[in-house]
C-alpha cells in the first residue's frame, strides 16, 4: 500500500533514501537518524532534539495487525478508543479522512491536540483495513520539524497480504512447522506459528502471532561472534549491549536469574534473564533473556522478549514455554558431538523432587541405569459449608532409563513393552547474582490425556 496520506498534511516532494524495514505486515523506510525500539509486540520509531531550551519531538508507534472485518470506520473508532483515548485522557472525537488504494486497502485518519504531563503535542492515528486485516499507527509530534521525516515514513509504507501459512520456507516466507531451518552454523526448529525474518547482516527475528492478551514476542538468532571472553562475561556483555540504551532495568513478578549448563552434545552455555522497561514511551515492562553457547572460538548468542513469564503466552511459567522445544532442536553446523551420556547419568544420580499445591513428583536415578519413582496429587471436595474432604492418589513405579543426546528412554517394569521416550537437560540457576546455585533437572514427555508435550522442573534433593 504506496503514500498513505495522514489527514491533511501536505508534504514536500523532497526524498530520503534508506534501507527498508519491516514489521508484521508493514515494510517502510525509517527517517535518517531516528531510533528503532521494539518491544511487547509494538514497535517505536523516534526522534527528539532541543534548540532554545525548547524540545521538539516525534514518535511513530506501528501496533501489530489484527483480524478484522471490512468497516474501515469502526475499526478506527475502536482504535481511536484504544491507542488515543485511553492513553492520553482525551475525549476528542476527530473528524476522519478516508483514502482507499488500488490494492484493496482503506485508510482512515484523524488527529488531536492533546496535553499530558505539561506537554502539548499533536497526536494522530491512521488505521489502515483490508484483506481480512486492520493495522494502525499512531504519530505524536511535538514541533513543526518532523513534516519530511512523517511524509517519508507514509510514502515508504507498503502493507502486503497475510502469509499463508503451511508454504515451504524459501528464507523470506513462514518455515514449515516441522523439520529443522538452516542458518549458517545454527540449527534450530522454528516455533509452530511463529514467523521468521532474515535480516542484512545474517541475523533473524523469529516473531510470535498476538496472543489474546496482545503479547508478541521475539526470538532473535545473532550472527556468530569471536568468543573474547568467559560466558558470563559475554551474556551481560550483549545484553547491556542491545537494551542499556533503550531500556533500563527493573524488578518485575518473576526475579532475574543466571542459568548455566553443558548441552548433551557437549558446548557450555550460559543465560541471564532480567526485567526491562522503556526509557521513553508509553510502554509496560517485559522480559528478555540473552542465551550464548561457546563453540570453541566462536559464540552464538540469542536474544529473547516477552511478557513476563508469570503471564507471558511464549516463555510462561504457567502458560506456555517455546524455549524448552526451542533448545531441544538447537544444533551447531561447525560443531562436532562430544559424547555426553556418562557424565549426563553421572550428574542425574540423586534424587529430585518437583511439587506445586496440588501435585508431586519424585524422581531417583542411580549412575548405574536404574530409576524409581512416586508421584502424588491431592483433590479437594466440598462436603457441606464447612467441611472440605482432602483426597490423596499415589503412584509408584520403578524400571530402567537410557540416554541418547538429549533424548531420556524410561522402560517402566511394570509394562517394558511401552518404552517413555522424552526430552532431558540439566542446569544450574542462581537467583542472587551468582553467589548461589541450585541443581535443576527438566524433563519433557508427552502427555497421556491430548499427546501435548509438557515439561516438568525437578528439583535436586
């Protein structure tokens, strides 16, 4: 969709010549000097400067697609209501200006002058309708400056149709939901549904759908760099790298941590995870982690945002988690297997207990191929007004256990014709910068209820 005008804003013929860039189903042209930011599935194009003790600035918020049906006019009105109204305070109803393009787009645009926190500035919304889809975005500016810098950002703007999922992955389209995507060294599963993009310098962004509580997420694979330094060293390294600038840190719900293990084909890795927050914009906090593998003098590192994990629909401690199937298909190209399943069953031998308020799991495996276990969980019922009855189910059972890779084989005495196959790794994590770790063993099977795959944290007694 070519040169969508926002409302009645004439603009120069004058043209800045720069790379394209795209997010979702938007491909534009970021103005000279702006600063990209994208977080919590909105991205930020912007800019500031001061001159006279006076600061003119400018911000381009592009808010991912939805579905949608055709009434381009509801559909900015429900925007309107959503991106201006309830962010700002103001009650403005503005007139509108349709534009419809020869590709079967509609754009609806309207402004507002708005004051908040002592600062008046123009705020507008264009919100674009087509092809069973509705994009929107939202310009704030403060200042007359800005006009060429906005024109450019329109001009260059190109909505394309939805991707149709289920395509052979040709490195610009969505890969196939099974089987492995090559790139350089790195060997890894995409996320079922969620879309890769390869980027100039041989990175990729690996985006998520939006969920319903309007989370997107991203996992970025970096292009290999020289291992300089130890892994801790190199993971903080790249996140003060990619966030110190646009964000600072914060506390949120879940509690940053360090992990640090050695993956059953035989490389170290470390991860540290932290809360972020924006600097400038109206944003929540979200969640990153940096993970880095050293692969002899090289480091693959890769970069993760979303919610937090308390809600988050990607990386959730109660919703979903993509990393664990995510790391299970990770290989490297350039690195050759070093057998691992000896020391794998040497650092399992233990025992290792997992519990929550309803439910236990208790896991004992001996260095020699054998393993016991107990689970438990309790039921609640309601006998009268007062009385609560408390019902206990035990389960008990033993056998023997192989492991293959990151593959764990349970054969279960109890039925030896039905071997459980499964994911394993083993890690340790701190929670107070190091100075503390805890053994911690994940374990990942299918469910016996919908054949779903689900894991289970252990932890060493």
């Amino acid at each position: 969709m070519k040169k969508i005008l926002l409302m009645a804003i004439v603009f120069s013929t004058t043209s800045l010549i720069a790379q394209k860039e795209t997010f979702d189903i938007a491909t534009f042209t970021r103005p000279k000097g702006w600063q990209r930011l994208d977080t919590n599935g909105v991205t930020l194009l912007y800019h500031s400067k001061t001159n006279n003790g006076l600061t003119d600035f400018c911000q381009i918020f592009l808010f991912p697609s939805r579905d949608a049906n055709d009434d381009a006019a509801k559909n900015f009105q429900d925007d309107w209501t959503d991106h201006i109204m309830r962010a700002t305070g103001t009650t403005t109803r503005p007139q509108t200006q349709t534009n419809k393009t020869p590709d079967g787009w509609t754009a609806v645009s309207g402004r507002a002058d708005v004051s908040q926190n002592g600062t008046s500035y123009t705020c507008m919304l264009t919100a674009v309708t087509g092809h069973g889809k509705e994009m929107s975005f939202v310009v704030n500016v403060a200042g007359q400056e800005y006009v060429d810098d906005v024109r450019v950002f329109f001009e260059s703007l190109d909505l394309h149709e939805p991707a149709v999922l289920g395509q052979l992955w040709n490195g610009n389209d969505i890969p196939p939901e099974k089987g492995a995507t090559t790139q350089g060294n790195y060997v890894y599963v995409v996320p079922a549904g969620w879309t890769p993009k390869q980027y100039p310098d041989g990175g990729v962004v690996i985006t998520s759908p939006v969920y319903g509580t309007g989370e997107r997420c991203t996992i970025s694979v970096l292009p290999m760099r020289p291992a300089t330094s130890d892994l801790q060293t190199a993971a903080n390294g790249i996140f003060t790298e990619l966030f110190s600038k646009d964000y600072t840190t914060v506390t949120t719900y879940t509690s940053p941590s360090m992990i640090r293990g050695v993956s059953p084909q035989g490389w170290e890795y470390f991860i540290t995870k932290q809360g972020i927050k924006p600097r400038t914009g109206n944003f929540s906090d979200v969640f990153a982690f940096v993970f880095v593998a050293k692969l002899g003098n090289q480091l693959a590192s890769i970069v993760g945002i979303s919610k937090d994990p308390l809600v988050s629909n990607c990386f959730g401690l109660n919703l979903k988690d993509v990393w664990p199937g995510f790391f299970y298909s990770l290989q490297f190209k350039n690195w050759k297997p070093q057998e691992q399943e000896k020391d794998i069953m040497k650092r399992m031998a233990g025992v290792w207990m997992s519990a929550t308020a309803t439910a236990g799991d208790r896991l004992a495996f001996a260095s020699n191929g054998r393993f016991a276990g107990a689970s438990a969980s309790q039921k609640y019922f309601v006998t009268s007004s007062n009385e609560l009855l408390t019902v206990t189910d035990a389960y008990f059972g033993d056998g023997a256990y192989s492991i293959k890779g990151n593959h764990v084989i349970l054969i279960h005495d109890s039925d030896k014709s039905k071997p459980e196959q499964g994911f394993i790794r083993l890690e340790q994590e701190s929670k107070d910068g190091g100075r503390t770790w805890k053994d911690k063993l994940y374990l990942m099977r299918k469910s016996v209820v919908d054949g779903s795959d689900y894991e289970v944290n252990y932890d060493k007694q």
